[in-house]
C-alpha cells in the first residue's frame, strides 16, 4: 500500500468543514463590510496617523477576508451539490477563484507592476522605518512570490472554466479530470497563505490608528438586500428537482455527444482504405454535435449555479453564486455566436454561416434571417451585462467596486436572465435542426451523384463492421451510420435533444 497516498476525507470532515466555513463565512461577513466602509471613509478619521499606510493594510485585510469568503461559498457549493456534474461544475470554480485573486494581489509578468502590492501595498509599507515591519514585509513578499512560482493554479483550466473552447472535448477532459481532494488540496494551500496576510495586517494595523477598528455604530451604506429573504418558499423544491433533471439529462446527452467526436478517427484507423472525402457526413455529424455540446454546458451550468444559490445559506453565497449566471450566459454566448465583432472565433462562424448560400427555399431562408435577427437581439440584451460580467471575473476594479455590483444585483433579475436563456436554447436547437436539413437536402438535389461514392464506403463500412465481433458499440455505431445515410440521425439526435 502507498504510505503516501491521502485518503479521501470522511464525511464527518466533511460535514465539520463544512459547518467551519459557514461560521467563517457568517464572523467575516460583517466584518469586511466594516472594513470596506472604513476604508471609504478613511480621510475623515482623524485617529488615523498615516492614512496612505494605514489604507495598504485596510486593502489587505479587504482582499484578505474577501478572498476567504468566496472560497468557502464554493467549498460549501461543491459539499451541497448532489450530482457529479453538479459537484464538478463547483469544484472548478476554486482554481478561477484562486488564479484572480491571486492575480489581483501580486499579478503575473508584465500586469505584476498593476497588481494590489505593486500598487497600493509596498510604496506604502516602504515608507516606514520599522524593522519589525520590515522584517514581516520581506519574509510575506517571499511567500506570496513562491506561491505564484510553485504553479498551484493551472491557467489552462481557468480559460476552460470561464470561455468554454471550441473544441468542446477539452472543455469535458478537463472538468473528468477534476478531482475534490486535489482542488481542496489546491484551496489550502492558498487559504494558508491568505491567513499569513491576514495575520500580518491584524499584526500591524493597530499602530496606524489609535482606535481600534470595530465601531460598528457607524454609518453603513451596505444594508438589507432582498438576498436575506426566502424569495422561493414553497416553490424551491420545484426548482431543485427541474434543476436537477436538467442536470441529469443534458450530462447524459453530453457524454454520448462526447464518445462520437472520435468517430472519424477510430474508422480511418480501423479502415485504411477509406479517403477522408467519404467521411464528410461523420465529420458533418461531429461538428454539429460539437455545437450541441457547447448548448449542454449551458444547461449544466446555468442549472448548477441556480442550485448552489437555491442551497445558500447566507446571503453573500446567493449572491456570489449568482454572479456566475451572468459570466455563464456571457462566455456562453459569446462562444455561440461571438460577442466581439472583430473576431470570427465562434460556432456561428465555424459551422453555421457556411451553410447561408446553400438555402434556395425562400421560406426556409425566410427562417434562417428571423432566426439570425432573434439571435442578434439575445446577443445585445448579454451585451448589456459586460461590465457585470467583468467584475464577476476579475477583482481589477477593486473588491470594493465587486461587492458595490453585488449588492446592487436584484435575484429575481439573475434569475430572469438564466430562464430567459433557457427558453432560448431550445430554439437554437430547433435552428440547428434546420441548418441539418438543409445541409441534407441540398447534397441530395445537387449533389446526388457526387455523394454516391460516399455512400458506397458506408456500405463498405457497415459490412465490414459486420464482419467484427459482436458488441453493443459495434451495433450501435452500425445504426448511426445507416442513420446518417437515410438523413435520419440529425433529426433523431436533435428530436432528443428538444425532450
């Protein structure tokens, strides 16, 4: 047996770490939005000795205490969630919490000059002759630089996790590959350095203002939000279980969208003889699929981010986990359709556009321009919510400025979007339907002659395949090609897909 192999966590740990981060959550809740309303305030504070140090210690224990809280919210999200797709859309999230916070406090490469302690943190400290400040100063600098050096985050993912890809297939690797007791691993290495930060703040600050911290008498601008009602009541077991069905089935139809992406490959293996002109309808299947992969991201998302706040136990972890919804719906889009005019870096550019000059049926191009200008009109409602979806991923702006947005955000707005969103997404798919329809009709009215060699090979395919031993996928992958060739698979795939 590995001595060295960690065993996974009991559930009675758990459940202890999980009631430990709730705790955490409730005590610095209030506190850090103390802290905020000082520092915003601080130039009126006569007790204050050197406001510019004592504001680099303030933004420290801001970030501090900020950072602490977002990472036991998705903790707590990822211990609530009852599905493996739902636990591992959690679970993702701790290594893009981890990756911008720490990018906001020290930064990496050239953006290092912008970060927080470049900024705000060391000219300030470095004013003071102190050598017991200096000496903790130094010894912090060298752990927050080796934390950055020891590769803890993985950027790769963070771009995974947040834009989704066009090749979808890395997208789904990446969240198989995800383990909870690594991410956790992952969470306490930073957290363990986010408490050194704490610890050398609570050390010092003391000295820069003669009253202590705590007056919780004054004025406050952050006050009840309707995040501290029960807004669903009876209603949220209905929202949990649709949520969850939803979850269950699209991460189904996700895995089998998967296992066909390597089709082409495994028949030109298998089957020298084949060009790979007579693969193009399996290679039309994948792209199309790889579409409707993207469309189950969407669901599986949107789905797990409205349980982890139909779960949440404390306002600030409804409200950080409906943040998401927007980066979501945003990057979600975005990858769909392209929310940037000057890039062609999209599933609309890649597979759908491609298919305009082949519609000769006025009606049906009379569908695809209604379709075009509905979709266009989703993309400037999501346009709307690019500077939400910028403080929902990046702390640049300042935390002070993220829990402005977040305070300023109305639930049944957030949730508005996520229904609107899916209420759209079967309609895509209705669209992608037709795109397949007239992808069919037009290879088989122009091109039927051309296609008969095509169809040949998958004949050939289909006797050879028979030829193999018996197997379930061999069935299966019989069926679908003889599907493909009758026009049959595209309609069944995206008939399932509607249900």
């Amino acid at each position: 047996m590995d001595k060295n192999k960690k065993s996974p966590a009991t559930q009675e740990t758990r459940d202890a770490l999980y009631e430990n981060m709730g705790k955490t959550i409730s005590e610095l809740s209030p506190v850090l939005r103390e802290y905020m309303d000082i520092k915003k305030h601080i130039y009126e504070d006569d007790t204050v000795i050197n406001f510019k140090i004592y504001d680099a210690f303030l933004s420290l224990c801001i970030y501090s205490k900020h950072t602490i809280i977002e990472l036991a919210s998705v903790l707590r999200a990822s211990f609530r969630a009852d599905l493996p797709a739902e636990k591992r859309y959690n679970i993702k999230w701790i290594n893009c919490v981890i990756l911008e916070a720490y990018k906001y406090l020290y930064g990496y490469g050239s953006k290092r000059k912008k970060s927080l302690w470049m900024t705000v943190v060391k000219p300030a400290l470095n004013i003071d002759r102190d050598p017991e400040l200096a000496k903790d100063f130094n010894a912090l600098e060298i752990q927050i630089k080796e934390f950055g050096q020891n590769q803890i985050t993985n950027k790769d993912s963070r771009d995974l996790s947040f834009h989704y890809d066009l090749e979808p297939v890395s997208v789904y690797n990446m969240l198989m590959k995800l383990s909870e007791e690594e991410e956790v691993q992952r969470l306490i290495n930073f957290m363990g350095l986010v408490e050194k930060i704490l610890s050398f703040t609570s050390k010092h600050i003391s000295k820069y203002c003669v009253i202590a911290t705590n007056d919780h008498s004054r004025s406050r601008e952050f006050s009840f939000s309707l995040f501290e009602l029960d807004i669903f009541g009876d209603k949220k077991a209905l929202l949990l279980s649709g949520s969850e069905k939803v979850i269950q089935d699209n991460s189904i139809r996700l895995s089998e969208f998967c296992r066909h992406q390597n089709i082409p490959n495994r028949m030109l293996q298998h089957f020298k003889g084949i060009d790979k002109k007579s693969m193009d309808p399996i290679y039309r299947l994948t792209e199309m699929e790889k579409v409707a992969m993207q469309l189950s991201f969407l669901y599986i998302d949107l789905a797990s981010a409205i349980r982890a706040f139909l779960t949440a136990e404390y306002p600030i972890e409804k409200q950080l986990s409906l943040k998401q919804v927007n980066v979501i719906i945003y990057e979600g889009i975005n990858k769909i359709y392209n929310l940037n005019e000057e890039s062609l870096d999209s599933f609309w550019s890649m597979y759908i556009s491609p298919i305009l000059p082949l519609i000769k049926d006025a009606s049906m191009l009379r569908k695809f321009n209604s379709f075009h200008n509905e979709l266009k009109e989703f993309k400037s409602k999501t346009l709307y919510y690019k500077n939400q979806r910028q403080l929902s991923v990046h702390l640049t702006e300042g935390i002070e400025e993220v829990y402005s947005m977040l305070d300023n955000m109305n639930p049944f707005e957030e949730l508005k979007k996520a229904l609107d969103t899916f209420n759209f997404l079967p309609k895509l798919l209705d669209f992608l339907t037709m795109c397949l329809k007239v992808v069919g009709e037009n290879s088989q009215i122009a091109h039927e002659q051309k296609m008969a060699p095509t169809y040949e090979k998958i004949d050939e395919i289909i006797q050879l395949l028979k030829k193999t031993p018996d197997s379930e996928q061999k069935e299966d992958l019989i069926r679908k090609l003889e599907d493909i060739k009758s026009g049959k698979f595209f309609e069944e795939l995206m008939r399932k897909k509607r249900n």
